[in-house]
C-alpha cells in the first residue's frame, strides 16, 4: 500500500478527533461536565457514542481476521458483542441510570455502603480497563505497520499522544461528540470499500478462488465447549464493561437508558454486517492473507487489492481512517472511565485530578502494548471480556436484583474471580497459544459461574453484614423516576 | 449529590396529588410506609421475572439455532442465493431476534413501572 495514503488518513482523523475535542472545551466546565456531560446527551447521539465507544479493534479488524481463519465459528463473535448489549439492557441499563453514581466503584460503594469494596472494584475496573487498552494499541501498532511501513511502535504511540491530548483537554462532554462522529465514520470506512469491492468482483466476473466453506489455514472446527464459553464471556462481559457503563450515566433517566440501548443494539446490528461481509470475501477472493499470517490486516489490504488506482488508495485511506476511529474511540473512553476511577480514589476527584489521572491510565498500558506482541486482535479482547465476567458481572447483577449481597461476599467473589480468570489468562499464555487446553484458554465457562457462587456464599454466610441502607438503595434503583425531579 | 428524605406523617401522604394531578411527588413517601415497600418489592419482582424470562427465552433461541445448525438434515448443503445456510442464520438472521427480544422488553418493563406508578398514586 502508498505509506502516503495510510500516514494522510491517520493524521486526517487525529486532526478531526482533536479539533471535536477542543470544540466540545468551551463546553465542558464544571467537574460533573468532566465526567458526564451533564447528563443532557440525547438518546441517539448517546447511542451512537457507545457504539463508537464500543467497536475497538477486536469487531473493526479482529471479527474480519477471525472469519477469515475460522468461518462459522468466527461470526459467533459478533453476534455475542451484541447480545451482550440485551443482557447489558434487561439487566443493568435502567437500575444503574437510576443509582446516579458516576462509576462502577461508586455503584458498588452506596449500595454496600463500603469504602473497601469500593477500593476493590477500582481496582478490578483499572485491570479491566489497561487489559482492553492493550488490544487497541496492538491494532494501531499492526495498521501502521502494514499502511506506512513505519516501526510499529509509532502506532500505539501516536494513539495515547491523541487520546491524552482530547481527553485532558475536554473531559466527557468532547468525548460524547468525538465517539458518536467515529460510530459513523467507522460504519461508513468498511461499508463502502466493501461495497466497492463487491461490484468489481461481479463486473469483472472474478472467479472465487476457495469455496466460502474450507478454512484457509486448514483450522479445525471449535467444539461446544468453546462455543458456550466464548458466549458467556461476550453476553456478561459486556454489562461489566467500564467504559460503556459511564455511557449509562449520560442519559437523562432510567427509560432513556432503555431506549439508547435499543438503539444501539440496532447500530450493532448493522454494523457487524460490514467485518462479516469482508470476512467471507477474503476467504473466497484472498486465502493467501491468512496463510501468510496477516488476518488481522484483511480488512485494510482488501481495497487495495482487488479497486486499483486512485480509487483504489482513496478507499484504502478511508479503511485506514475507520481503524484509528476505532482505536482513537475505545482508547480515549477506556481512559476517561479509569481516569474517572483513578482521579475520585487518588487525587479527590478534581478537574486537575483527573487529567493526571488520565495520562496515567493511558501510559501504563502503552509500556505494556510496547513490551508485548500481537496476537488475533479478537481473540485477546474475547479474554477481557471473560476476565470482566468473572469479576464485575456478579457484583453487578447480584447487587442490583438481590438484596442479600453484603460487602464480604462482593469482594470475595471478585478476589476469586479474578484469580481464577486471570490465573487461566497467564498460564495459558505462558503455554501458547496452540498447546493450552481449551479450558484454560477460554476460562469463563467456570470462572463466571464460580466468582458468582463465591460472592452467593460468602454473602449468606455474613448475613448480618447486608447494609441498613439495602431497602432505600433498592427502591432508588429500580423506583422510576418522576416527570419532575425530586431529588436536589 | 444531597437528597433529603421526606419524613412526613403517613396520612398527609395519601393526600399529596392535587387536582392539577401532575405535582411532584416524591418518591419517598412510598418507601417509608409499608404497603410502599410492597409495591416497590413487587415492582421489583416484576422487572427481575421479566428480564429472566427475555433472557432465557433469547438463550434457547440461539441454542435451537446452534443445535439445528450442527446436527440439522442438510443443512450443510442448503443455499440460498448462493450463500449457505449457517453463513445467513449465524451472519445475518440473529440480529432481528435481538432487535425484537430488546423491543419487547422495552415495552414491557415501561408497562410495569406504569402499573407501579400507578398503585402508588391510586393509594
């Protein structure tokens, strides 16, 4: 590919985040400006911003790579990033508007009425958050790699310089404008190339080279065991997410919540039809790319190869475009969610506070992206999902449906939890990728029921710890609220 | 965030909706007496059977679909328009099903807090 178009494209969407960014500044003022824009977002710019904020890395290159390596078993993938959006709606949405706390730390601190548990949710929510920052840093790395030729850490760097700059910049207010601009320029970046790819195909009658069935790298099917397990991470991961939860807050009330989610889940939905789409091209068209290892870069060398020309580049520079909207956009919302946890815990919630915050949220996980090596984009944002499933999903939905859980049992179940998940992650790391059991390479089949039977448990054991407050905190939760607000 | 909590005397708050019927009326008053109590369990009640209820209705689907596609007669071989099966149902069919469960339940969990919005006020 032209390094020209892939370095013009990169730096036209940092440009446009950035001057979003300051554009939203003049804003942005007071620190609940910072954190929640108020709460004045409109369903469907809230929508469009968590579906920004959402498709990372993993569902802009990783879903199309997967597809490509592993057919059937791949598009299980999309399907559980947007059901997880139906439990995230039947479970959470409305309950968690209504608590009125700013993040999960917050949530779990008024209903267990607890500084410790609150101490602890931070600090699974900061793990959550670096884990799923690495993935996207590795995306930016491969992209740059591939499109410009430049060294690869020139990408992940290049993201955390942006991401820092908006986000201490404008706080959330800029952030709601700049992910729901990239929701719609990531939807635009894959349709149109492979709706450009698809009438050269049929106009020049190009024969596919493999049926649409046969797996490139001849990979064998995933048995039941990894179905189910990569299910239940995706479907309960995603309601633990910390970045898509601040999201929640942004809605006027608990309805509002309800019908962004719905509309999100439609944004999804339409969405994923574009990576599944590229997926089967490059199956039938372009098997040489997996062979030749570089399935995560299917959907930024498709255009190229098959639309030559200035047209050909013109769609390349789009394609590029949407991958660092998608990298830019859940890198900057992970960071204003950790930078929202680090700042209340560390620097006592300023304004100041927070902006240090956030380029401490940021820099962390860009040592680690540098000192690591990618690996299938989608499948290591898949073992986030399972890590937050395991820890935050309990305390979550047992805290907002059960009135018995006390502050022993949440925080036994997430120290559980994330041992059990984490311990499967590094050991099945350190096995390789080919050699660990399926078990141990997808954990949450066991680690989420277990981390849910620890923190049931421990919670009936310390009956005597359920908080004074449960009835109060229950009827906030799930009380709707009035046309006018009675709350000061 | 401040709230303060409407201690009141329950009989004044059966009064509390005047004519005009839109006044505000906190939501406390319900919680502090004990067939307010009741009402937010039940409403409570209500909401947690129904998302369970979308939930594992959703989970079966989606294991009638995973099931039929593995061990379904001929699956493997049907098309349609040229694209197999299991590439439509897994690619593009399920997202309805999705769509529509979320919309039901939409629906249904606003008709329960406006049924508990309505006990509260008819006390």
């Amino acid at each position: 590919m032209n390094p020209a178009v892939g370095l013009s494209a990169f730096l036209a969407v940092s440009i446009a985040t950035a001057v979003i960014g300051f554009y939203g500044l003049r804003i942005s003022r007071t620190t609940g400006d910072f954190y929640v824009a108020s709460r004045t977002v409109p369903p469907w710019w809230n929508a469009s911003a968590i579906g920004g904020e959402y498709l990372s890395a993993a569902s802009f290159l990783g879903v199309a790579g997967l597809i490509l390596l592993s057919g059937t078993d791949a598009l299980w993938f999309p399907v559980g990033y947007t059901a997880g959006y139906l439990m995230l709606l039947l479970f959470v949405a409305a309950p968690l508007r209504r608590s009125g706390a700013y993040t999960i730390p917050d949530f779990t601190e008024a209903r267990l009425d607890s500084r410790l548990v609150r101490r602890v949710t931070s600090l699974v929510v900061v793990a959550v958050g670096w884990l799923y920052i690495v993935p996207q840093l590795h995306g930016a790395a491969l992209t740059i790699r591939i499109t410009t030729g430049l060294p690869s850490w020139v990408g992940s760097t290049a993201v955390v310089l942006v991401v820092c700059l908006t986000v201490v910049a404008g706080g959330m207010r800029s952030i709601t404008f700049v992910q729901a601009f990239q929701y719609w320029l990531k939807l635009t970046a894959l349709a149109v190339p492979v709706a450009f790819v698809l009438l050269v195909l049929a106009g020049n009658g190009t024969q596919p080279q493999a049926p649409l069935p046969l797996n490139p790298t001849g990979q064998s099917a995933a048995g039941a065991y990894q179905h189910i397990s990569l299910l239940v991470a995706l479907l309960f991961g995603t309601l633990g997410l910390p970045h898509v939860l601040v999201r929640f807050y942004t809605n006027p009330d608990g309805q509002s919540a309800r019908r962004t989610t719905l509309i999100v889940l439609g944004l999804l939905s339409v969405f994923y039809v574009f990576p599944t789409l590229s997926g089967a091209l490059g199956r039938m068209f372009a098997p040489d790319l997996a062979q030749s290892g570089q399935a995560d870069a299917l959907v930024l060398l498709l255009p190229g190869r098959f639309v030559g020309g200035v047209a050909g580049d013109m769609l390349s520079a789009l394609v590029v475009a949407g991958a660092f909207a998608a990298f830019l956009s859940t890198t900057s919302g992970l960071v204003v969610s950790l930078s929202g946890v680090i700042s209340q815990d560390l620097f006592g919630g300023s304004v100041k506070g927070f902006r240090l915050a956030a380029l401490l949220a940021a820099v962390v996980p860009l040592g680690f992206a540098l000192m690591t090596d990618t690996l299938a984009l989608a499948g290591s944002v898949g073992l986030v999902f399972a890590f937050t499933a395991s820890t935050i999903c309990p305390v979550l939905l047992l805290g907002i449906w059960w009135r018995g859980l006390t502050d022993a049992g949440a925080i036994a179940g997430m120290l559980i939890g994330a041992f059990l998940c984490g311990g499967a992650m590094v050991v099945g790391t350190l096995m390789g990728p080919g050699n660990a059991p399926a078990w141990l390479a997808q954990p949450a089949a066991w680690s989420v029921p277990a981390a849910f039977a620890v923190t049931v448990t421990v919670s009936v054991m310390t009956k005597n710890r359920v908080p004074a407050s449960v009835n109060r905190v229950m009827s906030r939760l799930h009380v709707p609220e009035r046309p006018v607000v009675t709350e000061r | 965030m401040t709230r303060v909590r409407v201690t009141a005397p329950r009989q004044s708050a059966t009064a509390a909706p005047g004519p005009s019927g839109n006044l505000p009326y906190p939501k406390e008053l319900a919680e502090d007496s004990d067939a307010g109590r009741i009402f937010i369990r039940s409403l409570i009640r209500s909401q947690l059977r129904l998302a369970l209820v979308v939930a594992c209705g959703f989970l079966v689907i989606l294991a009638v679909i995973a099931v039929f596609l593995v061990y379904g007669p001929g699956v493997a071989e049907t098309r349609i328009f040229g694209i197999p099966l299991d590439w439509l149902v897994l690619g593009a069919g399920i997202y309805p099903v999705i769509g529509l469960s979320a919309w039901l339940y939409n629906r249904a969990a606003a008709r329960n807090e406006a049924r508990y919005q309505d006990l509260v006020e008819d006390k």
